[in-house]
C-alpha cells in the first residue's frame, strides 16, 4: 500500500513539475518551432524532460543515502544522469555540436560502468557468457547509444513517455519480484514521472520532453539493466525485449540510412513511426499500436525472465513481431518516400 501510494505521489509531483517547467519555457520562449524535419506543426515549448530528470535523480539519490539501492549504482546512476541531463538541456537551450553531446555521452557512459564494475559476464539464458574486459567496452558504447536511440525515437507526441512507462512498469515489476527493491523503485520512479509527463505531452502536446529527458532516460533504462544483469536479478537481454521496439526502429533506421550513405547524425523523418505519421496515423494511434507492440513485447520479456531456459527463444519471437511490424510500417509508407 504504501508503495502505491509514494508512486502515485511521484507521479503527481512529476505532473507539478512539468507545469512549472511549462510555464518557465513559455516565459523563456524556449520553444520547437517546426521546421520541413518536423512532425508537429505549432511551435511548442520544450524542456519538459527536466520533471522527469528531477525525480528519478532525487530518488535514486535518496534510495543511496537509506542503503535501499546499492550504494554503486546510486552514484553510477546519479553522477552519469546529470552529464546527460546537462548536456541535453545545454542542446535545448541552443544546438550542441554533435561531437560535443557525444563526448559527454561517453563519459557518462564511462562513469556509470566504471561504477558498476563493467559487464564481466551475460546471462544468455542457456548459461553465461564470460566477457571479460571486451564487456567494459560494449557496456559503454551500448549507453551511448541507449542515450541516442531514445533521442532519435522522440519525435511525435507522446511516443518518449509510453515507451517509459510501460518498460519501467514491467521492468520495475520484474525487480522487484527478483528482490532487487532498489533497482525496482528506481524502475518505478521513472515510469510514475513519465506518467505524470504524459499528461502534458500526449497527442495534441502542451510540451515536449527535449533532450534533456530522452537522453537521459535512455541512459537511465540502460545502467538500470547493466545494474540488473551484474545483480543477477533481471538478465540485460530481457531488457532489449521490453524496449524492443525503440531498439529495433532506431538500429534498423539507422543502418539502412548509413547503407545508403547518409550521415548518422543529419536530421531526417525516416523512422517507422515517422512515416506512418506521414501516411496519416495520428500520433496518439502510433502510440497506442506502440502500447499494443509493447505489452505482447512484455508478455515475452516475463516469460524469458522468470523461465530463463526460453529467454533466446523470447528473444527471437520478439525479433520476428518487430520485424513483421516494421515491414508493414514500410508498406504503409516506404522510406524512400520519407522526408
């Protein structure tokens, strides 16, 4: 009962919050003014990210304090979320060079692995696979590209909330019935302030959560699953499950794009979800094929936690409904056709 009840409160207190950075950004004139890039088409003040960056930051900090979260991956948590926080509020207030942001990136990357003793090991389900040094190094440049992907992924209304806070319910859910309490609330911190934030953010939205909050919570979901792989509470891959579907339009988007030789950085509108706003879907139907896409996502992710023999198998069944999805997104609107 009581933790119903602080993640209710939290997710009211993330409501709260987001008004008054709503209010701050209006004075300010911090606005996304549409441009050919974009998917929206009245100017919108941005920065709402901030709500959420302050309650998962103050819980992870106080669950340290009280023992309840390992004191690790409190300061791997709260030390690398504020780099990520404060660059992505720097590039709000006024574009970041590309190279700086991911500089930043890879530090907090760093930081937060360094602080969880790296990624010596994965749990694949049928054993473990022993990583060694070489786990350090693809620890880090995954971060990064969780802080990325969820950046690239946050383009329409409402999309950046309902990816988190379905995979911070499930995810939380599934800690804490590992008996990973701490990480479970940090879970559940980020999901109830997503919340909160959707409620401002969904279709049509009265602020967006600018990079300082999709950076930050894909770093975010990121230590939290390298944290949850190094406990042995919830396996690294189960994650991939549950964020599957950011996962799998960012990486598959991404590398046909730079096949085509396109920069990896350069602006574009060629994400599945993107396009199928530009064959007409409004942007709360996107999302909600997003929660559907999501749940049965879940359904897997479960199975392949709590019966870890099925976990490659889960894996694979998720590759497949993302695949079959994301080729349909293709047939409704193809990527050349994207802008």
């Amino acid at each position: 009962m009581s933790e119903a009840l602080w993640i209710a409160s939290t997710a009211v207190g993330a409501w709260l919050l987001t008004r008054w950075v709503r209010q701050w950004a209006l004075s300010r004139a911090l606005m996304d003014i549409p441009n050919g890039r974009s998917s929206h088409v009245v100017p919108t003040p941005r920065g709402g990210g901030l709500a959420i960056v302050a309650v998962v930051l103050v819980t992870a900090t106080l669950l340290g304090v009280f023992g309840i979260l390992e004191r690790r991956a409190a300061i791997a948590l709260v030390g690398g979320g504020l780099m990520v926080a404060g660059v992505g509020f720097r590039d709000d207030l006024s574009h970041l060079r590309a190279r700086v942001r991911v500089t930043v990136h890879f530090a907090a990357a760093a930081w937060a692995v360094a602080w969880l003793g790296g990624l010596p090991a994965l749990d694949w389900g049928g054993g473990v696979a022993r990583m060694g040094t070489a786990g350090a190094v693809l620890a880090v440049i995954g971060v990064v590209w969780c802080i990325n992907l969820y950046n690239f992924m946050d383009g329409i209304d409402g999309i950046a909330g309902t990816e988190a806070l379905v995979a911070g319910t499930i995810g939380g859910l599934l800690l804490w019935s590992a008996g990973a309490g701490g990480l479970a609330l940090c879970a559940a911190a980020v999901a109830a302030s997503s919340a909160g934030f959707l409620a401002w953010n969904w279709q049509p939205a009265r602020i967006f959560m600018g990079d300082v909050g999709s950076g930050f919570l894909g770093f975010v979901f990121a230590v939290v699953a390298l944290a949850s792989e190094r406990s042995g509470a919830v396996p690294l891959l189960v994650w991939i499950l549950l964020a599957g579907v950011f996962v799998f339009d960012a990486s598959v988007t991404l590398l046909r794009r730079i096949l085509r030789g396109a920069r990896p950085y350069e602006a574009h509108r060629s994400h599945a979800y993107q396009r199928l706003v530009q064959a007409g879907w409004t942007h709360s139907r996107v999302c909600i094929t997003l929660l559907v896409l999501n749940a049965l996502l879940a359904g897997l992710a479960v199975l392949g936690a709590n019966q870890r023999g099925y976990l490659l198998e889960a894996l694979g069944a998720g590759f497949v409904l993302l695949t079959m999805a994301y080729v349909a997104a293709e047939r409704v609107r193809p990527m050349d056709a994207a802008g």
